[in-house]
C-alpha cells in the first residue's frame, strides 16, 4: 500500500476560540501557536480578521511568529473581509484566506436570504479577489452535509474557476455519519476535482460524537486536508480532536497508510498548554491526553501491564508526549527541574517568568507534599490581555 500525505489544519486559535470558555488574550495565541508550529501541524488558522480587532492582531502575531507554517485568516464572502484577512496575513510567509459561504437551503433561506445563483456568485466573486490577495485560496461550503450534493458541486466548480485550491466540505452541524460523508466526499472529487490538483478538506463537529470518525471516512474517500483542533474544541461539542486523528492513524497505519508532519511527542504538551489557557481542563478518560488514558486500576490490568503494557495499551504514553514521573516535584526541588517540567508541558518560559514562579512554587509546596501539574499550571503565567500586550 502507498501512502497519502494528510495536511493537518488548525483551527484551535478559530473554530476552538469561538467556544464558550476559550477566549484567547493575544499572548496566549502566540504560545500556543509555537507549540502549534512545534507540533508540526501544516496550517495554523489563526483567526477571523474582520471580526475583531483582537483577532485580527492575533493573526498578525501569529504570521509573524510562525514562519514554518502556512497561516490561514477566515473570512465570509465579502470584499471587506477578505482585504482585512488579507492585510492581516501580509507578512505571513505563506498566506491562506479561508472563505466561506453556507450552501443549504435552511441556511440560504433563514440566514443569507440568498438565491442558489447569488451564492454562487458570491463564492465565485470572493475567490477571485482572494486568489489576488493570498498565497493561497481554501473555500468551504458551510453546512454542506446538510445542502444539496449538486449545489454543493455547482458552487465547488466555481471557486475552482476563480483560483482555489483547496476545497473544504464541512459537516457544520455534526449531523452526518461516515458513511454518507465518504459518500459526500467521492462526489466531490469525481465531479468537481477530477484530476485538478486541487485538495478536498473535511472538518467536522462533533455534536452526535462522530467527529473523528466522520473525519477517517472521509480521508478514505479521498479528502487530503483534515481539519481539527487540540482537545477538540470548537463550536458547541466541538471539533475533531487532532490528538485523537493523528493517533488513530499512527496506531492502525496497518490499516490506514497515510502520513503527517505530526511530532506524537508534543501532542500532550500541547493539550496541557491549552487546558491551562482556557477556563476548562480535558475530560479524565478523553482519549489520547486525559488523565486517566493510561490509568490502570483494576488489579487484572495492573498484573497485565507489569508484565508486558501490550496486554492493555496500543500506545505508550511516551509516543504522545505523557512525561514520565521520575521526578517528584516538592519544597527541595531547584529551578532546572522545575524549568525541565514547564518545558515538558509545553510551556517556554522566559527568565522573568520562571523568577515570579519559583517563589510561588516553593510556597505550594511547603503546603502541599507534592506539586502536580494540574498546579503548575495554575501557576503558570499571569494573563495578558490583548489591549495591553499589542
Ligand atoms: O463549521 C464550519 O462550517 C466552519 C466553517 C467556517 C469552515 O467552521
Ligand atoms: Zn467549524
């Protein structure tokens, strides 16, 4: 079997910031685009330029800063939004406006109160003008699980027409089932892709839990592009998890040959720094980064893994990044292990930062017999909000 490569596609710092709970000061992003970059994820969207002026700050920053990744700005259909997505993304080393506009008749009907053929036409129009102002063009049909396959298709072969390269077909409401997505898929590339080179992204939410799966269906009928966040935030129940897919594929390759730029070993890093940026930590038994993911409690499975982890893991926890607890962080503990588990947890802290820590880690511990990470992260650095750090 060859493999395919699978471009892994962020949206923690958008579809995951547009959760309730995840908000994002401007040097939060910055940070957690590094270990983005770190991770090795192919594109990082940043965010949505014209909806903020926060946002359209972190999208600067964040094309500033990640100069090994292609940086993506989302954007609607409109000429204002996609020259501020494309200002915000001009120092990016690679540039991509990420428009879209919904093709289902509940959302043309009650959102847009759009003609098929003025959608069309907006797609078509705002694909031209991105195509002129970006390194590249991804164009998505919102709620396409939900709209009919030959509008979906007319709309495709327009964006195709006016310059984009990519073609993103999301299951905006997580309503479809793998099945009828790889379906979905297959007729997109037959119809509208043919031999174009021209890439199908999926991205999906995860309202019936069918994020990832959806996600594999969809990468089996011929989607290159995946789209998902860390800890699968995002809108209401959220997006595919990024931890969950690369795993999948990393742990059944014997069934899925396919390959990503993706470093396992900063996958854990990555969920932790997330979890101690927004008001929420992962679920205990969330696959891949929860705390108990390799957690054996039940005294069959404790004498199964002694004798050989086979028995009861499919994945070490080193492969995704877990630290291993040699060290006991407490009140005797110095800088470097201290600096040696931020580290380890995806945190590159500065010498100031580690000088306002270590006093008040010093403090817990003399409270507490041992320092988790749970509290490290509690101590980690203070908040900066936007207006002040831009
Ligand atoms: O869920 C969705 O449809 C989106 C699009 C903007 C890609 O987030
Ligand atoms: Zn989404």
């Amino acid at each position: 079997m060859s493999s395919t490569k699978i471009a892994i596609f962020d949206t923690t710092l958008r579809d995951g910031e547009q959760s309730p709970g995840c908000s994002m000061y401007l040097e939060e992003k910055i940070s957690m685009a590094r270990q983005l970059e770190r991770l090795g994820v192919d594109v990082i969207e940043a965010g949505f330029p014209f909806a903020s002026e926060g946002d359209f700050r972190s999208v600067v920053a964040v094309a500033n800063e990640c100069r090994d990744t292609t940086i993506a700005g989302l954007c609607r259909t409109v000429p204002s939004d996609i020259y501020k997505a494309a200002e915000a993304l001009k120092t990016a080393r690679r540039s991509r406006i990420h428009t879209f506009v919904a093709t289902s008749d509940i959302h043309l009907e009650y959102k847009l109160k759009k003609s098929r053929a003025e959608v069309i036409d907006m797609a078509a129009n705002a694909v031209r003008i991105a195509s002129e102002n970006a390194d590249e063009v991804e164009f998505s049909a919102e709620d396409a699980t939900r709209s009919d396959v030959d509008f979906v298709c007319e709309v495709f072969k327009a964006a195709v027409e006016n310059g984009a390269t990519v073609l993103n077909v999301p299951d905006t409401v997580g309503y479809t089932l793998p099945t009828e997505y790889a379906a979905l898929v297959r007729a997109v590339k037959e119809r509208v892709v043919g031999d174009k080179n021209v890439t199908i992204s999926v991205h999906c939410h995860n309202d019936l839990g069918l994020a990832v799966a959806n996600s594999l269906a969809a990468i089996e009928a011929g989607a290159t592009q995946v789209e998902c966040t860390i800890n699968g935030v995002g809108e209401r129940a959220g997006n595919a998890s990024l931890e969950e897919l690369v795993m999948a594929m990393a742990v059944r390759a014997d069934k899925m040959p396919y390959t990503n730029n993706i470093d396992t070993t900063q996958l854990y890093p990555a969920s932790q720094l997330l979890s101690s940026i927004v008001s929420f930590g992962v679920q205990p038994n969330k696959a891949i980064v929860g705390r108990n993911a390799f957690a054996h409690e039940a005294g069959i499975h404790q004498h199964g893994v002694l004798s050989n982890p086979l028995c009861y893991e499919i994945m070490t926890p080193e492969s995704v990044g877990v630290p291993k607890n040699s060290i006991v962080l407490g009140k005797h503990s110095g800088r470097h292990a201290l600096i040696a588990r931020y580290e380890a947890l995806g945190f590159d802290l500065n010498d100031s930062q580690i000088a306002d820590i270590y006093p008040r880690f010093i403090a817990l511990a003399d409270r507490k017999k041992n320092v988790y990470d749970q509290d490290l992260m509690a101590l980690a650095p203070v908040r900066v909000p936007t207006a002040i750090a831009a």
